[in-house]
C-alpha cells in the first residue's frame, strides 16, 4: 500500500533526493492537494499509511519501531474491515434473496391459510399419465380439470369462472389417455381450418398443437383481409372474394388428395363456397358453432332469424358498422367493440387468449355476409357433415340458433361441446381436440 500511495503523492523524480518538508509532523501542502485528489473511500485507507511512512525526519513524533507496529496494526485493522465489509455485503445479499423468494411464496399462497401454494394449469396440457383423481367433463368431451382427493395443493381451473353442474357426467381418469386418440385408421389424416369472422389463423394454435401431437398435419388459413392478409376488407365486394385464400389451398392440393374441412362462426359459410367448387377434396366438413346454411340463404337471413333473442342487445351494441362509401351507401365492413368481446365471445377463455383476440380481430366484410349462398345436393350435399354445437355460454351464436341451422339442414352427427363460450379453440381446446379426432376415426359410408 505504501508503494501505490507514493506513485501517486510524489510529482518527482524518485531518483531525485530532495527531501520533504514536515510541518508539525505532518507531510507538505504539496503532498496534501494531491491526496485530496484521490476518492473519499480511499483517503480513508491511505492517509494512516501516509501519516506514518511519509516522514523520516526526526520531527516526526513516532519512532520507527513503533511506525513499523502502527503500520502493522493498521493494516491488520483495514484488512479486518475489508473482510467484515465483504462478510456484511454477503449476508445482506442473502437476506435480500431470502426475503425475495419468501415475498413470492407469500404471494402465491393464500392469506389464513396452511395449505400449500395452489398449481394453476392450462385446460389444453396433455396428461402422459394417469391423473390421480376423476375428471369432470362435458358430454361428448373432456374438460381436463382435475380434482385431487387428498392433497394439499388445490388445481384451479383458470380457463373458466362456469361453476360445474351436478348434472355434468364424470368420466374415468383413463379416458382422458392418449391412447383412445388412435389415428391410423383415419380416411385422412390432414385438417384445414377456417376461421369465423373477424377471427384469423391465429385463433386455430391450440387445435393446431393438440391436432399436430396425434400426427395430423394442419393448415389454417387467414381468409382475405383477415389476420396477416394485407387486404382492405372495405374493399372486400363478395363471398368468392372473401374465401379466394381457401380456393387458393385447395388448388395446391394433389388430385387424390382429401381433407377434413373444419370451420367457426361466418366461416361456415365459407367452407360450405368451397365444399360446392371441390366436393372430391373434402372428406368430412366440420360446423363449429358455424353458420350451415341452406340453399339459397345469407349469413344475415340466418341471423335476423333471432332478433328476438334476449342477447340481441349484447349484439347490437358490440357490432359496429363501417361506412367506408359514406353513410348514404350500405355499409362496407362490422368491427367490434373490444371492451365488449369477453362478454359476447369469450366468457369462458382464458385471459391470455381475451388479451390475444382484442389486439389480432379485425373487422368483417359486410358483402359477403349479405350474399346468399348457392349449393347443390350433388356437390355440397355429397360431403359428410358433422355439427359441433357449444351450449348456453355461446352468446354470439346461441343454442337456438344452433338447432335451428340443424333442424333446416341436418348433419350427419350432432356433438355437444358444454361449458364452452363461443370459441371453444380458447376455452376447451382438449375437448375439441377429441371431437375432432373422434370424427377424423368415422368410418366411411361404404365400410359402415
């Protein structure tokens, strides 16, 4: 330490002797203006050395022996302090990290209560084993939630706030096993999902991985205007205009090759245009809370059927109409009000997913909702079609509705999705997931 603190006090020579001036025993003004140079911190450290190894002459009040024993005394105590300063800086860190990761526990249990912090998990994660307790599921479907018999971590369900019913069936532990998910006998083993209005291809990543994990291979295409379509859907003058990327798909696939078309809300509407132009690519058609029209009939012929519904109020006010013409002329485009969607779409989603479609929705074209489609019974009605309909949590397609496209054009199969809003891709992935691999394993009209 004395050899660091003469490079920096001495402005000289060191092979220069010239002696240096003690004043009351103290070193010179000189040797004093360039210590304050230094920082506080180490002013501190190094003026006792200073004190004591600065001056030789004999004015200086220590003797050498005893300088020798205060230099020593000095840096036995500023080593103690570094080691006691470092142990100090140590000991608050841990008391830091302790404090931090008792803080998160705390916020992760419940106040006046000893049970362990809960475990929250997603209704779309895929059991590889067994759960230890009976499931709760819908009809025709399996919720995925979990209740433990004796546990101390309770598992919340947190992509719904719906309170189970005691009518609600409870099916066995193994039947939520990947094992009754068997696609090898599948007529095809490949999906194309088509969104409903206002929706994108986005919507479709939950079934997407589910239906990906069973060795099915999944498209999902955004419609014009749609999702990633750069396309202005004011500008969007027809249903053929609208449904042109679905076309597109099709044209792309080879000549023997089927598909299973899968469609939500308006577009039911739109697989029903392609079902009609490539009836020989289609294996099965899938309506999920889906517009299924009839010949000769428009989405809004459809929709004005339930004007009297008690949640047309709801509709009226989420739907805003954009008049890109001007307001003398019909308008060009719906759009949502985004402080309404959880109530109208998504009452049962999770958060996430609420959060995911207020920022990705955009708005729908109106001409094509107004447009009534035409199909024939040798095209459209050579298809095998199957109806998913979701129950009293679907405000923006309800029951009644539902069954009313049902009765005026039946499907092959009915499957009831309970507990579901109307996006069930959000709030029961699992359950739509098994619908959907359970009508991929239907055997063809010939080998029935």
């Amino acid at each position: 330490m004395g050899n660091s603190l003469r490079c920096i006090s001495q402005e000289q020579d060191p092979n220069q002797k010239k002696p240096s001036t003690v004043v009351n025993g103290t070193s010179s003004e000189k040797h004093v203006r360039r210590l304050s140079l230094i920082p506080s911190f180490r002013r501190r450290t190094l003026l006792p050395s200073l004190s004591c190894s600065g001056s030789s002459t004999s004015g200086s009040s220590t003797s050498k022996k005893g300088g020798i024993k205060t230099k020593k005394k000095i840096r036995e105590r500023h080593h103690q302090e570094h080691h006691h300063h470092d142990h100090h800086e140590k000991d608050s860190l841990i008391q830091e990290q302790t404090l931090a990761a008792t803080n998160i526990l705390f916020s992760q249990t419940p106040r006046n209560s000893n049970s362990a912090p809960p475990f929250r998990r997603s209704t779309s994660v895929v059991y590889t084993q067994p759960p230890p307790a009976a499931v709760a599921a819908s009809v025709g479907s399996v919720s995925g939630v979990l209740t433990p018999k004796k546990s101390t971590c309770a598992f919340v369900r947190s992509s719904s706030n719906r309170q189970r019913s005691s009518t609600d069936p409870v099916l066995k532990p193994n039947q939520l096993l990947d094992k009754e998910l068997k696609v090898e006998g599948a007529e095809t083993k490949r999906f194309v999902l088509v969104h409903g209005g206002g929706f994108g291809a986005w919507c479709w990543y939950k079934t997407i991985t589910l239906l990906e994990k069973h060795g099915f291979q999944v498209d999902a295409v955004d419609l014009a205007g749609s999702g990633v379509s750069s396309f202005d859907t004011n500008n969007i003058t027809s249903l053929a205009q609208y449904v042109k990327p679905l076309l597109h798909f099709f044209d792309t696939l080879k000549p023997t090759e089927k598909v299973i078309l899968v469609g939500h809300d308006f577009g039911g509407a739109c697989m029903s245009y392609a079902m009609e132009m490539y009836p020989s690519k289609i294996s099965k058609a899938v309506f999920i809370s889906a517009a299924m029209l009839a010949n000769a009939q428009s989405t809004l012929d459809l929709f004005n059927q339930q004007s009297s519904d008690s949640n047309n109020d709801l509709a009226e006010q989420v739907h805003i109409f954009l008049y890109a013409n001007g307001k003398k002329n019909p308008p060009t485009a719906v759009d949502f009000d985004r402080s309404l969607l959880r109530d109208f779409f998504f009452n049962q989603s999770p958060p996430k997913d609420v959060a995911l479609a207020s920022v990705s929705m955009r708005p729908i074209p109106f001409a094509p909702v107004v447009e009534k489609l035409h199909v024939s019974e040798k095209n459209y009605g050579s298809i095998r079609r199957f109806y998913i309909k979701t129950m009293e949590d679907d405000f923006a397609v309800p029951v009644s509705l539902q069954e009313a496209m049902i009765k005026s054009n039946p499907p092959e199969q009915v499957f009831h999705l309970k507990g579901s809003d109307h996006a069930p891709f959000f709030s029961r992935p699992q359950s739509l997931n098994r619908i959907l691999v359970e009508i991929s394993q239907l055997p063809s009209k010939k080998s029935s």
